[in-house]
C-alpha cells in the first residue's frame, strides 16, 4: 500500500518535515476581507473573534452596517453569536484557556464572556487606567497584561476573582527619546517568581518588568518590532526593525537562530507567531514564512489576507477560503510513513495492506518484527492519534490490531482509548461543530472542557452522546438545555415545565433550582416557581423563592424540610424584609416558626419576645420577659418602669390579679426604698427584700417608718415582732428589749426573746424572760436558769415544781452558796 496519500502535504525542513492539513474551507464568503479585521482565535481549536479594525481606513458605510459588533465564529467559518458593541474603543481582544472572550475598552473596562452567548461579567482595572488610557493587551491562559498609555502595566492574574495590580514602573528605564516599540508576555506557569514577566523593547534593549523590579537585559540588537514567546516559555523570537529575526533562550543567555527576512525593514512581518516549540512563523499580507530551528525557511503563498492562530503543537492559518493546521510531524508519525521506512511500525502497517490483499508477504512481515512487535503496535496506536484523515486513522488502528492478535500478551487498554478518543475527535471535528482540535490539545484540554466547549455552542445532543460514550457525567448537559429551552422557547410557560420536567426527571444531579432561577432571570416567575417545585433540596429551593418575593412558600418549604437551619435563615430574612406586624402574622399559624421565633428571642432578643407575646395576647408571658427585663436594670426608674409596665400587662386578667398586685407592692416598695435612701443615705436599701428593708430600719432606730413599711405591706405581726427583736438585738438595745418586755403579751412567745438575748451573750437580759414562759414546763425554765448560771433560781423553780430529783441534780452540779441554798431547799421538800 502507498503511503504517499499520507504524506501529501509534508515539506522538509533541515532534518525533520512540517505538514499543512486543510481543516477546514471556504470559511467566509470570497467578497469577505479579512484584512479589515482583527482576529483572535481561542486556545484548542476553539472559536474566532472577529472585530473591525479600528486603525484600517474603512469603507463608507451604511448607519445600519456601521454598527460595530463582535462577530463568533466557530473554526470552520460557522456564526456561533455576534454581540453588539458600542461601549467604546477595544483595545484588547483576546480568549482565555476554557474559551471565555475577554475585551478591554480603552477606559479599563473588562468583559469576560463566558459561554459564547452574550452573557458576561464586568470589571473595571482601575490603578489609573480610566484616566490614562489602555493602549494594548496581551493575553494568556488564565490572565492578561495591558499596557497604558503612560507606559505603566496592569496585571489580571485571574478572572473568577479579578485583582489588577499595577506592575514595576518602567518609565525610569525608558529614555526620553525613545517609545515601547512592541511587548509581550511570560505566564507566571513559566518563571521563577510564578508571577507574569513582561518583555518590553525599548532602544536597542529589552526590560524585563514583573511585580516588584525591572531588569534591562543590556542588548545591542534593537529596537524590536515583535516579541513572541514560545508556548513552552523556553524560547523567545525577536524580530528587529531591520527586519532580522533572532531565536534566543527566554532567560536571554544563548542566541539559537538567526534568519534575515530580506526586506531590510521596508516591510516589516505584520505577525511573528510560534508553531508549537519548535519554529517561528512570520506573516505579511498574503505570504507566510516558517523558520526552522537552525533558520533554515519554508515559505507559503495564499490568495487572500492571512491571520494567524498558535497553538500548542502547531499554528492554524486563517483565510477567507480556508483554515489550515501547520505542524511539525511527529516522530513516530515520520517513523512509519516517510519513503524508505524501516521502523516495525511501518512494516507492521505494510503487513496490513498484504493482509488485505490475500498475500503471504504479511506473516512474512510479522515475523520479521516479531520482537519488536509491540512496539510497533504501542506506534501504529500513537500515530493513529496524530491523524486527522480517518482513512489512516482506521488504517493505523487495523494495524495495530492484528499486531496484538499476534501477540500473547497485549493490554487492550490503549488501543480502546484511543478508539474512544478518536471517534470523539472526528466527531467535534466535523464542520458542523467546527471544533479542530488535535490529539495533544485534547489531552491538554480535558474530555470534561471539551465537553463544555460542545454544550457552549447548543451541542446538547452531541455533548451528551460523548458524555455518555467516555463515561462521564451528563447532569450540566441536561441543566444547561433546559436553561436554554427556558430563555429562548417561545412556547408558553406550562409546556416548557413539562417539557423540561419530562427530558429531566430519573436523570442523576438534575438541580432544578439553577433552571429556575435561569427562568426568574428572563422574567418567567410562575415557571420558575413551577419547576422549584421538582427541586428535591429544600437547601436549594429557599433562597431562590426568597429572591422571587415567595415569602409564604418559602417558609413552608424550610419548615417541611425539617431543618432549623433554613427554617432561622428563612425568619431572620423575614424579619429583616417584613413590618413586624406583617412577620408575626405570617408565622402565627405555623407552630414550628413561632417555637423557633420564640425560643431565639427568649436567648437573644426580649424586645421581640414581648412584641410576639403581645400580638399573641399573652399577657403574662410578656409580663415576665419585662419583670426578667426589670431585674437586669441597674437604673432605679428604669427598673420601677419595667414592674409598672409588667403588672399593667397583669391587671387585665383575672387570672393574674394575685401576680400583678405583687407587682405593683414590688414598686411600691422600691419607690419606698429610694426615699429611704434619699433621706437617711447611710444605709443601702433599694433592691431588699421587705423582712430585710424593716430589719435595717429597726436597728437604725426608724421604727416608726418600720411600723409605715408594716402597715403599708401589711407584714403580719408574728414576722414583725420576729423582726424588730433581731434588729434591736442587733443594735445591743438591751433596755428597749426590756422595756418592751413589759408587754403583758408576745406573739412569738416569750421563749425567743430569751434565745435570741442568750444568743448574744447577756443572760441577765435572757433572765428576764424565764418567767414569762409560763406555757413551758418546770424542767425547760429549770434549763433556761441553768444556761443563764444562776442555780439558786433554777433550785427555786424546782422546788415550787416539788421536784426532789431536779434539785438534788442541781446539787451536784453547784457550789458555794448556791449549793447550801439547795440543800435547805431539799432540807424543806424532803424534811425526813
């Protein structure tokens, strides 16, 4: 079988060839200038940005076509969107790795548009920006560089979470005389510091500017009209105003190449791009140049306008008839398909094609590689990868095939892969889809991207077909469908929910909260709410109900979920949102809302505890959060306010007449007391208790403000004879205790006035009480003399009791003449 189908397209330079594969043609109509456009195109085969170019005398045109717009176009020329744009001056055009199209106005105003439908986030770059000017950018995978117009940069490291910092000012290194000739970038991926690095040639010179210093690299060769840097980081192109082109290592120590373009800086490359790692590729109007590693040059001639788009591994070339990919050809590939080859790779596809044919040359072949033979198969799989045309690529992956039959021992695993793969790639490929990608771009992108990239471009179907095939999750498809359905199905509102609901339910990780909020946002809210409802995570449901003002359903959704959590997050939104007689009248006839309401409010908030018990009509819960409230004041009127307000709240129910008349006694009494305080001022008495207010009275000496206290509380006689002993013996009053001991009668008895005087240690004040105690019997006041020390009078008390045995009891215990006056007393009781 011939192999020069396969290498159609192949040209040699020095020792290795570069081939130009059409991916795609007739893009644009032939009328269609490319020229008069600037073209970006998105890293792995992604879409094109087309804008007017502002700087190229344009053609008078119509109002209606001088409209700017940004034009989207898939690689093989389809219109993917074309996005109005009248927000000023671009000054940067530029796409990010996961294919969002990032514009930046002159202003410093930043666009990123995020899924090829218009939609965007905004941000401004501020650090002077607006007032300077942007005059360039220059972008890279996850972030960008722009150039003012005073010279300084501003770096935007990411796009999620944009931070522009301004970068070293270079302006001190820049001579008067001289301007910034041409800049690019170096993505912090490849520098030490892992901060971008730019490379501005100014003079003959080039600085290196990052965050925190500017380096000049001290060469002689410039001024520079292009810098590009290669995707590796490793190399650097620099194209000087003469029109030479040096290739150096990116820490500037070692020249590469040189290549002397022949236009003496007449006409100058308009573009200076790598094609993948290994060659520069320079274009002007409608001719490209490809310089090999050692200068040696290849050069293409094209019918219209060229743009060029680097990637990765390769360059696409952009013209109005076609798209083409120029690579260098792989090892591997050159191994099996260059004229003459050898490699067992190559016989092995050999024995295929007489396998085919029915020819015995073909085990001939496999037993000439036999040992060889996997290797040849790990080749015939690898290269497979590397083509774009499908004959060759079944060509190769049959010869891989009958290699591992042959051998014993083969894992199947990457032969499936890559038939996996394949199928994927020739699929996106089609120019349908226009997606014209390369085996080592898609390993560098990802499947899970890839597929993001398909459901970008309303690939819904084919996105799901591959997400299915590779084994990967479909549930963002879906979602993504169903927001699109949403926003663009004229239909009414209940067809797009069952239709919605019908593709979606069973299927696995459908969250219907992300659809319906698609739909609040295009003003569908009685669909947004429908589709809420086959949202199974009340987590998910709540806030958007909350944001659609379904304030009732979303309560009851918190509630019904049964966790706290949502069911505070729905109140406290509520109370904040809500008058708070709206609030309490929402969440009385939902039991669970006011026990949480009630029990929070209880810990954290007693004003909107007293607020819910008053609309609730329970008084005297309310009377009790102001009575607590009351005793945590430390201001006096503050806290006789509370009581009032509290006993107020009580005098309205019956049932509570015994509690609000304590009340009102208890402010009473503090009113009481702060006069006391006010007129006596040596004692402390707001706060006291009534017992302890008299007490201190008492044995102040005020007994007739304790006698006011006694009547005004009406404080039972009992307790105020108890109490008006304990201060007078307190105060040591003993001939007040005397003289009021000449009471014909105590209510407490006379028995405590004797404690309580033993107790402090004057038992002649004690002594006069024993007779009183008539109600005891003999034997105790024989006791209470006794513990007073006089023994004659306890011998007295026994012998009118005629008790012998007391007496002769007490006998033994006196003396002196104590003991003599017992003896005639027992002398008269007992004359024998």
């Amino acid at each position: 079988m011939s192999h020069t189908s396969a290498t159609a397209g192949w040209e040699r330079v020095e020792d290795k060839y570069y081939r130009t594969i059409q991916l795609y043609s007739a893009l644009w109509d032939p009328d269609f200038d490319l020229s008069d456009y600037i073209v970006v195109g998105a890293p792995y085969g992604g879409a094109l940005a087309l804008y007017k170019d502002e700087t190229r005398i344009q053609a008078y045109r119509s109002s209606q076509q001088s409209k700017s717009s940004i034009d989207i176009y898939s690689a093989a020329g389809r219109l993917i969107r074309r996005i109005s744009w009248d927000k000023g001056s671009i000054k940067g055009l530029g796409w990010s790795e996961d294919e969002k199209l990032l514009v930046v106005t002159e202003d410093g105003v930043v666009r990123c548009y995020y899924d090829l439908q218009g939609d965007f986030t905004q941000f401004s770059l501020g650090n002077g920006a607006e007032e300077a000017g942007v005059k360039e950018c220059r972008f890279y995978s996850t972030g960008f560089v722009a150039l003012l117009r005073n010279n300084q940069f501003i770096s935007v490291s990411r796009y999620d979470e944009p931070r522009p910092r301004l970068l070293a000012d270079p302006v001190p290194f820049i001579p008067a005389t001289e301007i910034i000739h041409s800049w690019t970038i170096l993505p912090p991926s490849y520098t030490l510091s892992r901060h971008v690095e730019v490379f501005v040639s100014t003079g003959t010179t080039i600085l290196i500017v990052d965050a925190t210093e500017v380096l000049d690299q001290m060469l002689q060769n410039g001024p520079f009209a292009h810098i590009s840097v290669s995707p590796n980081g490793k190399y650097v192109t620099l194209c000087s105003v003469e029109g030479k082109v040096w290739v150096i290592r990116s820490d500037f120590q070692e020249k590469l190449s040189e290549y002397d373009t022949g236009t003496g800086g007449e006409e100058l490359p308009r573009a200076v791009e790598w094609c993948g790692n290994d060659s520069v590729v320079l274009a002007w109007g409608e001719e490209v140049h490809m310089i090999g590693p050692r200068g040696s040059v290849l050069k293409h001639f094209y019918e219209n306008f060229v743009h060029l788009v680097p990637e990765i591994d390769g360059i696409r070339i952009i013209t109005t008839e076609k798209c083409e990919f120029l690579q260098k050809v792989t090892d591997g590939t050159e191994d099996i398909f260059k004229i003459g080859a050898t490699a067992p790779a190559s016989i092995l596809l050999d024995a295929v094609d007489q396998l085919e044919r029915k020819s015995p040359k073909a085990d001939d072949n496999i037993q000439l590689i036999r040992a060889q033979l996997p290797e040849a198969v790990d080749a015939c799989i690898k290269a497979a990868g590397h083509e774009f045309s499908v004959r060759w690529q079944k060509q190769l992956l049959k010869a891989a095939s009958f290699g591992k039959s042959v051998l014993e021992l083969y894992s199947s695993d990457e032969f499936v892969e890559m038939c996996e793969t394949l199928r994927v790639l020739n699929a996106v490929r089609f120019y349908e889809v226009g997606l014209a990608i390369t085996y080592e771009q898609f390993v560098r992108l990802t499947p899970e991207k890839l597929i993001q990239r398909l459901v970008n471009r309303q690939q819904h179907l084919l996105a799901l077909r591959v997400s299915e095939y590779l084994r990967l999750p479909t549930d963002r498809i879906y979602i993504h469908w169903a927001c699109m359905k949403v926003r663009m199905s004229a239909d009414d509102e209940d067809t797009i929910c069952r239709m919605v609901v019908a593709k979606l339910t069973g299927k696995r990780g459908i969250s219907f909260e992300e659809i319906a909020r698609t739909a609040y946002d295009e003003g569908r809210g009685r669909l947004a709410t429908q589709l809420l409802n086959y949202e199974p995570r009340a987590g998910r449901q709540v806030p958007l109900l909350l944001n659609m003002e379904e304030d009732e359903i979303a309560l009851d959704k918190a509630i019904e979920s049964g966790d706290t959590d949502l069911v505070f997050f729905v109140l406290l939104h509520l109370k904040k949102k809500l008058p708070l007689a709206n609030f309490f009248r929402m969440i009385n006839d939902r039991p669970v809302a006011s026990s949480l309401i009630e029990s929070s409010a209880r810990e954290t908030d007693p004003g909107l505890l007293k607020d819910f018990y008053y609309q609730d009509d329970r008084r005297a819960d309310g009377a009790y959060v102001t009575l607590r409230d009351s005793l945590a004041q430390k201001d006096l009127s503050l806290k006789m306010e509370k009581l009032k307000l509290a006993s107020k709240l009580l005098a309205d129910a019956k049932e509570h007449a015994l509690e609000a008349k304590a009340l009102d006694e208890s402010a009473k009494l503090l009113h009481m007391q702060e006069n006391f305080e006010k007129d006596l001022q040596q004692e402390r008495f707001v706060g006291d208790p009534i017992n302890e207010t008299v007490f201190k009275l008492i044995r102040m000496g005020y007994s007739s403000r304790a006698n006011k206290v006694k009547s005004e509380f009406k404080v039972p006689e009992k307790r105020f004879w108890w109490l008006k002993l304990r201060a007078l013996v307190a105060k040591r009053d003993w001939g007040e205790i005397e003289e009021w001991g000449k009471t014909k009668k105590s209510p407490i008895g006379w028995e405590a006035f004797f404690n309580e005087c033993l107790a402090a240690g004057n038992t002649k004040a004690a002594s006069i009480f024993i007779p009183k105690c008539t109600n005891l019997p003999p034997a105790d006041r024989i006791d209470m003399w006794v513990r007073c020390g006089n023994m004659v009078k306890a011998g007295e008390e026994a012998f009118r009791a005629k008790d012998a045995n007391a007496l002769e009891l007490l006998r033994s215990k006196a003396a002196g003449a104590a003991a003599l006056e017992i003896d005639r007393l027992l002398k008269q009781l007992r004359p024998k």
